[in-house]
C-alpha cells in the first residue's frame, strides 16, 4: 500500500462487501472515496444507498439508472446470440458488470479520480468482469482490490469489521448468502448452498413461487419478436423495462426460471449457484422456437458454435473486445428474418411450447407433410443417398478385401 491517491472511484452496492470498503479505503490509502453505483433492477436494494454511501464515509455518491441500457445494449444482444454458459446459466450477473464497471469509468473521469476499486473477491469471475472493463476504457487508471489486500477472509470477518465501525448490515452469521439481483435475475450464493450435496432452501427465493405453490391452471403467454429483438407480451407493444418487469411477473408466479448449477469459474475452481431467471427463460426458449421456423440448417447450427464463444466471452469478462463486437454483426445479420410470436404455456416451473408463427417461416407444409405431393420427387433421395453415403460404402468395401 506505499501508493497513494487522493480520490478512488468505487463499484458501491451497499452490501456487506463494498460497505465495510469506503471506511478500509479511507483508512489504508488516506483517500477520498467516490460511491458509483447502477440501478441494473436492483429494485428496493437501492433504497437510501447515497445517504448510507455518505454516512460511511464517501465524499460523494452516484446512483445512475442502467436499465434501458443494459437492456438493449447487453441482455438483448446476449439474447440473440443464444448465448448460455454452461447449458444452464442464462448470465445474468456477467453481462451486468460491464454496464456498471462503464459508468464507473465515466464518473470516476468526471469526478477527477486517479483510481478505481471494487469489491470482488480474489476467488470471483467479478474482478476479472470489473478490471478487463477498466482496462479496455480506462488503461491509465491503476485497481485497488481490497480483497486481495485485506486480512479478512470470510464475510464473518467482515462482519465483524462492519460492526466494529458500527457500519449497518443486512448480512449476519445464520444467513450469509451472497446475492445479485438485477433486472434479468437473481442469483443465491454461499451459506448451505457451498455444499452441492444440499437442497436450496424455499426462503431463499425471491422472484418465483416454488413449482408445488404455483396455480393450478396452466397460462399462455405470447411472446413476439423483432429481426429477433423481444417487442411485445400478449399482443401488447412494450418498451424494454416494462416487457422484462411483465414476463418477470408471469413467469414468477408459475415458478419458471430457477436453475441449481455447479460451474467452472474462469479462475479455475467450481462454484456452486442457484438462479431465478424468469422472464429471461421464457424469452430464450421463445426465440429458439422462432429461429426453428426461420433460420436454414447451415446458419442455425453454426449459430450453435457462435453461442458457445459467445456465452464464454461474456461469463470471462470480455465484453469491450473486437472479438464480441464482430459477433454481434455476424448475429445481427443472421437474425433478420427472425421475426414473429411464439405462444408458451406455463405450468408449474414447466415451460412448453404451444405453437409459433412468422412471416419469414421456411417451414413448407408441402414439403414436410407425409402426404406425397409434386413439390418433392422422392425418386431423387437414391441418387442423394448413393453420393451422401459414397464414403462409408468404400471404406465397407476396403474392409471386406
């Protein structure tokens, strides 16, 4: 710690974590401290955050609206890309970094800053999501990561720094999980759930009712595309805020969206997390079925090797890269003729599909019906099967001399 600063731009969420970092800062580097924070979705979790950020200590505190940004400029981009890491994971915390970690960057510039800090863990994919950000927007500007500084080594000591310094927390002893809430998810980390051996508890969740307290009757929900960019629920027209907050509140209380999940974090050891993904389940599952009426063989399986990379990059916190923008072109224009509805029918933590329709659809009846018709001369397959399977009858052949 033998550089100093004057003024330190802070990723602040009010948690346990960045609470006990202003007064650390403060103490360790002699610093002023610049709170930023974006509302992501948080919802009520940002409730008096720059009256608690002053009361512990920053100079200033800054709670920026994110939403329709990271809405439109990461969720819906990560969307189209059919991007999902690890089968099951659907990103939520990821993409959310590079949008905070941006305007972090921005107001610590405006506000004469001469460094950043978070409050990731040096065992998280976080740190990486934050520094690779700060340094593809901000390469002058040197990191302070307190985790990787402190003697503190587990959120009871932190704890115990926070009371100590009479410094208010939701954290406590029974109950430490560590959560992400934003407006794509809410993710479950820690306490009993650092054994995958256990069960999630019930309280935990937040925005879905468990699948036995869900209705009994099953709903529909239509959903409809845009050169595959979510634009209406049921018929209704809606902006980008109002149509997550809808699917949200529908798939929540038929108990959708929740995965349990042991990862592989980008630092090499495996995490345990458990996920609420609601809104964005319907609408991944609703934008595949799409892409199956209106995308060729070719496109939709090399879409396939696209989403995989895709899904990487985003999880290790290359966002700001040439690599992902020339990705989004790629999608962008494969993604055109995705356009129309998909109707899903929910029912109990399940999601089915209950048909789809777009004007661009390359699914021909005539040609797919059992019926024979003159659109497809079946005499043709012999002739392609002899050739397609040309290979395999040589090697039979090689074998049998």
């Amino acid at each position: 710690m033998s550089q100093k600063f004057k003024k330190v731009g802070l990723a602040y969420s009010g948690g346990l974590d960045t609470s006990i970092i202003i007064p650390w800062l403060k103490e360790n580097y002699g610093c002023e401290v610049v709170a930023i924070a974006g509302d992501v979705g948080q919802a009520e979790e940002l409730d008096g955050l720059n009256e608690k950020a002053l009361k512990t200590g920053a100079i200033e505190s800054y709670v920026e609206d994110l939403r329709h940004e990271f809405i439109t400029e990461y969720i819906w981009p990560t969307l189209r890309a059919g991007a999902v890491y690890e089968h099951k994971y659907l990103l939520g915390t990821s993409f959310a970094r590079p949008v905070i970690a941006k305007k972090q960057v921005e107001i610590a510039k405006q506000t004469g800053c001469d460094a950043l800090s978070h409050g990731c863990t040096g065992k998280g994919n976080d740190q990486v999501r934050f520094e690779l950000t700060f340094k593809a927007l901000a390469p002058e500007l040197p990191v302070i990561a307190p985790w990787r500084e402190w003697d503190i080594v587990s959120r009871e000591d932190a704890s115990d720094y926070a009371h100590e310094r009479q410094i208010p927390i939701t954290a406590s002893r029974e109950k430490i999980y560590s959560h992400d809430r934003n407006i794509w998810h809410l993710s479950h980390e820690g306490g009993i759930l650092e054994d995958p051996a256990n069960e999630p508890d019930e309280a935990m969740f937040e925005l879905s009712v468990s699948p036995e307290a869900a209705p009994d009757t099953a709903e529909y929900v239509e959903i409809g595309f845009e050169s595959g960019t979510p634009i209406s629920v049921n018929g209704e027209h809606l902006d980008p805020i109002p149509l997550l907050e809808r699917l949200n509140e529908i798939g929540g209380r038929h108990g959708v969206g929740r995965i349990d999940l042991v990862e592989n974090r980008l630092v090499g050891m495996k995490s345990r997390g458990v996920y609420e993904t609601p809104g964005g389940t319907q609408l991944l599952i609703a934008l595949r079925e799409l892409e199956s009426l209106c995308l060729d063989r070719e496109s939709a399986h090399y879409k396939e090797i696209v989403a995989h990379k895709y899904a990487e990059m985003v999880y290790f916190g290359q966002w700001f890269t040439p690599l992902r923008e020339a990705m989004d072109a790629f999608v962008n224009t494969l993604m055109k003729p995705v356009s129309g509805t998909c109707k899903l029918k929910l029912y109990k933590g399940n999601i089915l599909v209950a048909g789809r329709t777009s004007p661009n659809t390359l699914y021909r009846p005539d040609l797919a019906s059992f019926t024979m018709g003159a659109s497809y001369d079946q005499k043709d397959a012999a002739g392609f099967i002899n050739i397609f399977g040309l290979p395999m009858r040589v090697q039979a052949l090689a074998q049998k001399k």
